[in-house]
C-alpha cells in the first residue's frame, strides 16, 4: 500500500524529516528538525498507518528511488522477482525469503496468489482528518490499475477506512487479458480508559486470468528469429486460445482484548502490571477454477471429463485464537499464551474425471495449537519470539518457532538477527487435486516440510545487508511433468544481498547485488547465482520556489542463466524444467516528479529490445515486454 519509514513496535525513533501537508509548507523540510504544524494541532506524525503487528509509520508524500522501484501493481520492490509481460499477471522467482512462513499448510495454486493480500498485509490507519490517496497506473495495451484509499477518525478512538485496488490489461499477446480486484474495509476502535480495543478487516479478493499456455514451437521461432511478420505481438499463435482461471478469496478477521486487571504504582506513575485476555477470529474461504471451452490441445494430455469446469478447488478455514497478555514494566517484557482451534476444508464437490482413482475428493481435518509471544526491549535491545506447536498426526499438526534480536545505535545502523523453525503439511493442492485431463489426478500423503532458516542484516547509512541461509527437508516440488514429488534429500540455500548507494552533487548511484548457492538440493531448487540492479539518476528541484522535485534516470538489471521453472497455467503453478536457461539484461528509463503531494511516474521498460537478441524470457514460451512506455501518479488528499 503505501511507501513506509518503520519504527519497530514499542521503540522510539528520532526523525529528521517532516512533511507538510497544508497548502503552504508541502514538502520536506530535511535541513530543520522542527515540525511542521498542519492546522492548529494537527502535525505530519498524526496521521498514522499501523501494521497487523502494531508497528506504526506515517503517510509519506515524499519522492525517492525507493518509491519509483516500489512503483509497480504489487507496490512492493520486486528486485526478486520476474514478471510476466502483462500487469498482475504471475512472477517467476529470481530469489526466495523463508523469514516469514505461515503457521498452517495453504490452499496452494500459489501463482495465482502473489498479489493476494494475507491478514499481515492489511493495515490500519489512525488519522486526525479525512485522508484519501489514489494510486494509478496504465495497462498493457488497454487497461489500467487503480489503487484507492479512504480513512477517517469518527472520533480519537473510532477509525474506518475503505480500499480496493482493480486492475484491468488487455496485455500484447492472445489471450492475455488480466482482471483483478481486491477489496479491503477496516476498522479499529479503543474504549475510553483502553481497557477494551478491536480491529478487524474485511477483504474479498478476485483475480481471473486468461490463459494462453505461452506460445507455440513455431511462434517461439518467429519471435526469436525476429520475423518482421509478427512484430504486432498479437499475430503470434498461443498453446491455449479459450482457456482462463479464477481464483477467488474472502476473509473476516476480528481481533479484541479486555484488560482485566490494571493496577498503578501512585508514586511513580507506572503500570504495575496488565493483565489482558484476547479473542481472534479468522473465516476465510479461498476457490480456485480452470476453465477450458474446448479441451483439445495436447499440453496436458489426455482427457476424460465430467463436465465445463476443470478445477472447482475450495478451501473454508475458521481459526479461533483465545489468549492470556501479561504485561508489567517491572517485569522483563510482555508475554501472551495463546490457544487456537481450527476446521480446515479442502476439495471438490464431486468427482471431475471418470477414469479417477481418487476415493475422497474432499480432505477435512480439526485442530488445537498451543503458543506463546514473548516481547521486550532492553536498553538498545528489541527481543521477540513466537512459537505454536499443533500435536498429533493430522494434516494441520506441526510446529512453529521464530525467534528475532535487534540492536539499534541511535540513527547510525540496526542489525538484526533471526532464527525460525517449521514443520508443516505440504499446501493442499498437493495432496488433492483433480482434473478433467488424466494426468492431472492425484491423491498423496506426504511427510511435514521443515524448515530451518537463520538470517542477519544490518543497516546503516554506510551499507545495507543481509545474509540468509535456509535447509529444508521433505522440500515439496512439482516435476517435470508437473506432479508433486517430495525430494528425499536435503536442501541447502545460501542468500547473500547487499546495497550500496554513492552520491555526488545532484547525481547518485544505487547498487544491489544478490548471490545465490545452493550447496545441496540444485536438481530442484533452482535460483540464478547472480542478481544485479543498478539505478544512476539525478534528483534535484526545478523551477521558482521549488515547486517540482525530479528524479531522472535508468536501471540496469541483470540475473546469471539458470533453468527457470516452467508455469503450468491448469495448476497455476511453477515446475521443473531442464530444456531452457533463461538470463538476461534490461534498462529502464524513468522521469519522475513531485508536484506538492502529487507524484507523478514515467517509466519506459526494456528500452533495448528493439535492437538486442530476442533472449528475453519470464518463463519458458513466455517472453518478456517488449518496449513498453507507463504513466502514472499517487495523489494525497489531507481534508
């Protein structure tokens, strides 16, 4: 959502730029530490954005290279992923992050779901006027993408807000249309004296893609070979011209708790000790259709269909969280047991395929987790973990434990270091799954996959870093026939990232480089080893009175070849490929500005493509955008 500055929770940062967002002062001041006063009492810190995990950052006006990479459909910097030609279409990856796995196995069809919005990926606002921001960006083509915001405070306790982001593009090749939409409404609400807070969120979410299959063998030479005849995208044939999916989602989350004990040291004014219970609610449903009018092409075999729909996947969780906050100032940190009781189902309807072996097409499963936070700061010191074991032998029993230290020297750097541990069910879509076509028909029962991830990062106005370093067993994969396979042995996964940006007078240079070893597991994890992104732009403000601030420039990106995974669009899904290396160069160009609270993007992407090899690949039969010129703005409103 929006561009963030983070202040980890319950820490305290000093900042040294202020933004005014009255129509006189309207930029950042970042030579005087003073704030800027709105309206009365009204400051830039008031208006607040709050994570699911109560870190709190403010609504940022500025401009910065970071905003332009961050400037894409996702509104995340993607340096790790690969995007297909078209907006909000699927990614490849180029990288993998394992610090942050969920708690229970997921649905899958996980193509499907890079621009699915998780219950940590909702925010909540705290704002002291209406606040509105509009986010635009063109298509392919034809089509656009809108992401608009709407919050307000009913009163200092009381906020809502209303968000939904649709996109639609048309895309250059046949039968690449994309259309999708995702809703947000939240709330939040503290009582008076705080003895009682609530939040919750609402999102239903809707993405329906069509499906070409990528291009033919003779297509695929007429693009290489750079056929004069097929410049016009369009003219090129597809493996699939009446195919589509649709991947649904809706989801209720409620999250209270009431403070049952609150006693106050009177001499020197401090809590001496809180004692909360909470109560989370989760209801989501998830489905998942592949569609084919016609099921004559031979890219997924043989057919023996009962009827239109090829894939009616579903999944309904209900998760219920009960537990006990202990907090005191006296005591070493915050401390929350919890209890959680979950229902999990997965499957169809009935059964798809006649010639199936299958003799349950739906996979039901009941659960209770015990778990345990545990926060603190110690002078210089932030310390988190979260652990949550599931017992028993049933596809949601697992385990979970992270455990996080940061170390903070005033504005000068943070590092930080991290450990986690899981154990859990693959998703279910590769235990289950079922299909009109016959190889597509599977039934599996598979060990947990463990994890075991430890990283460390720093960042500091001299170099930012981290290093990551990953070993799985029982890593889950689709082959090259894209069933699943559980890989016998172990996987070992080196990430190595750093940044480093140089500045003269107005111009500046942005480095990141990332390299990748995979010391054991190569044959099917695959990642390239190198990933490089350099970014030379000028930035400077322009006409009487500063009244525009510009960044002009290009990046440069380059990966090493590698056998990227193939996309399966009936899975909607990555599988192993050996035939095709894929690795190139691009340079984008980009002019931005800021006009007051108006940033305004112009982007032209691959703008060597008209004259370099035709080497450009997402995926295997999937090129890569050709030229492709994008405007596009994020506009505030502060009533």
């Amino acid at each position: 959502m929006h561009s963030q500055r983070k202040l980890g929770a319950g820490a305290k940062r000093e900042q040294t730029t202020r933004i005014g967002l009255n129509g006189k002062v309207d930029t950042l001041n970042t030579k005087s530490s003073t704030k800027v006063i709105l309206s009365g009492k009204t400051k830039w810190t008031d208006y607040k954005i709050i994570s699911h995990n109560s870190d709190t950052t403010y609504i940022d006006t500025t401009l910065t290279l970071q905003k332009e990479y961050k400037f894409n459909y996702l509104r995340t910097d993607n340096f790790e992923l690969l995007p297909f030609h078209n907006q909000g279409q699927t990614f490849n990856n180029l990288g993998y992050s394992y610090n942050n796995i969920l708690r229970l196995p997921d649905f899958g069809f996980s193509a499907k779901q890079v621009s699915y919005l998780e219950v940590d990926d909702i925010n909540y606002f705290e704002v002291p006027t209406t606040t509105t921001e509009i986010m635009y960006r063109t298509g392919l083509q034809q089509g656009q993408v809108v992401d608009a915001l709407f919050t307000l405070n009913f009163s200092k306790r009381l906020n809502v807000s209303l968000s939904y982001k649709g996109l639609r593009s048309l895309g250059a090749y046949r039968n690449a249309l994309v259309s999708n939409g995702n809703f947000r409404g939240t709330f939040n609400y503290t009582s008076k004296n705080k003895q009682y807070e609530v939040r919750g969120h609402l999102a239903t979410q809707d993405f329906y893609h069509q499906e070409n299959g990528g291009l033919t063998p003779s297509s695929l030479d007429s693009f290489i070979n750079e056929d004069p005849n097929y410049e016009q995208r369009s003219r090129l044939d597809v493996n699939l011209n009446d195919a589509f999916s649709q991947f649904d989602a809706s989801r209720l989350y409620i999250e209270h708790s009431y403070k049952l004990l609150a006693k106050r040291d009177t001499l020197t004014e401090k809590d001496f000790s809180n004692l909360k219970i909470g109560h989370v609610l989760t209801n989501e449903n998830k489905s998942y259709d592949f569609n084919q009018t016609t099921a004559t092409t031979s890219i997924f075999g043989d057919t023996n269909g009962t009827g239109a729909s090829d894939n009616n996947a579903q999944s309904k969780l209900t998760n219920n969280e009960f537990n006990l906050e202990f907090n005191s100032k006296y005591v070493l940190g915050q401390v929350k047991a919890k209890v959680h009781f979950t229902d999990y189902s997965y499957g169809y309807d009935t059964i798809l395929n006649t010639t199936s072996v299958i003799n349950n097409y739906q996979l039901k499963s009941t659960a209770v987790s015990f778990g345990a936070d545990w926060n603190a700061k110690i002078k210089n010191f932030n310390l988190n973990a979260d652990a949550s074991v599931t017992p028993g032998s049933g596809i949601l029993s697992g385990n979970y434990i992270k455990g996080t230290a940061v170390y903070k020297k005033d504005s000068l750097f943070a590092i930080k270091g991290s450990v986690l541990l899981s154990s859990k069910s693959p998703n279910f879509n590769m235990l289950l799954h079922q299909s009109s076509y016959d190889n597509y028909n599977w039934q599996n029962q598979y060990s947990n996959i463990n994890t075991r991830n430890l990283e460390f990062s720093i960042a500091s106005k001299w170099l930012n870093g981290s290093l990551h370093f990953t070993n799985i067993d029982n890593y889950t994969y689709f082959n090259k026939q894209s069933r699943p396979t559980q890989f016998e042995d172990q996987i070992a996964y080196l990430k190595v990232k750093v940044n480093k940006e140089f500045k003269f007078w107005k111009f500046a240079l942005d480095n990141t480089l990332m390299y990748q070893n995979i010391s054991s597991g190569s044959s099917v994890f695959r990642v390239p080893e190198l990933v490089t992104r350099n970014t030379f732009y000028y930035a400077d403000n322009w006409f009487k009175g500063d009244a525009m601030f510009v960044n002009i420039g290009f990046t440069f990106k380059y990966f090493t070849a590698y056998n990227a995974n193939a996309y399966n669009p009936l899975l909607a899904e990555f599988r192993l490929q050996d035939e095709e290396t894929i690795g190139f160069p691009t340079f984008d160009v980009f002019f931005n500005a800021r006009v007051r609270r108006t940033r305004l993007y112009l982007k032209v992407d691959n703008v060597t493509s008209g004259f370099t090899k035709k080497n450009y690949f997402s995926a295997p039969n999937y090129p890569y955008r050709d030229f492709t010129v994008r405007f596009g703005l994020v506009w505030n409103w502060f009533i």
